[in-house]
C-alpha cells in the first residue's frame, strides 16, 4: 500500500509542477484571496475530480480492452502534440 501511495504521489507531484491549476492558485492569492481558502477549495475539487477519475477508471476497466485504452490514449498524446507542435491548440 505505501509503495502504492508513494508512485502514485511522485506521479502526480512531477506531473501537476508548474501545470495551470498552480498558475491558477498563483493568481488567486496575488488577488489578495486567502490562502486558507484557497487551499481548501483547490483540495476539494481535487478529491472530486480525482474520485472521478477513479470511477470512470474502473468503468472503462470492466467495460473496455486495455489494449484498446492504452492504444487510444496513445494517439490522443500524439494528436495533441502535432497540435500543439503546429500551434493550433
């Protein structure tokens, strides 16, 4: 279990550094808004949308081929990137 909690932790952390969600925080608390609140309400909508992510995980889990999740995902990255490579996203 720690070893779970601890690749899915590092995962994350690198991932999420320097991502939207932290620009967003940024411009919030140089608006003057409380940190607490901020914290609070970014932690909330975290576990929200991380519970999600997690159901929408496990139905495609029992509902779809691996291969065939891994496969599109594949090619969602390497769409995204030639748009982005030719600055239209």
């Amino acid at each position: 279990m720690l070893k779970t909690v601890l690749i899915v932790f590092g995962t994350i952390f690198i991932a999420e550094l320097g991502d939207k969600t932290q620009l967003a925080v940024l411009a919030l608390k140089s608006k003057g808004i409380s940190g607490i609140g901020i914290f609070t309400g970014s932690m909330i909508a975290f576990a929200i949308l991380t519970g999600m992510a997690i159901f929408l995980g496990d139905w495609l889990n029992a509902n779809i081929p691996i291969n065939i999740i891994q496969k599109v995902a594949s090619v969602s990255f390497i769409v995204i990137g030639f748009l982005m490579w030719f600055d239209k996203i």
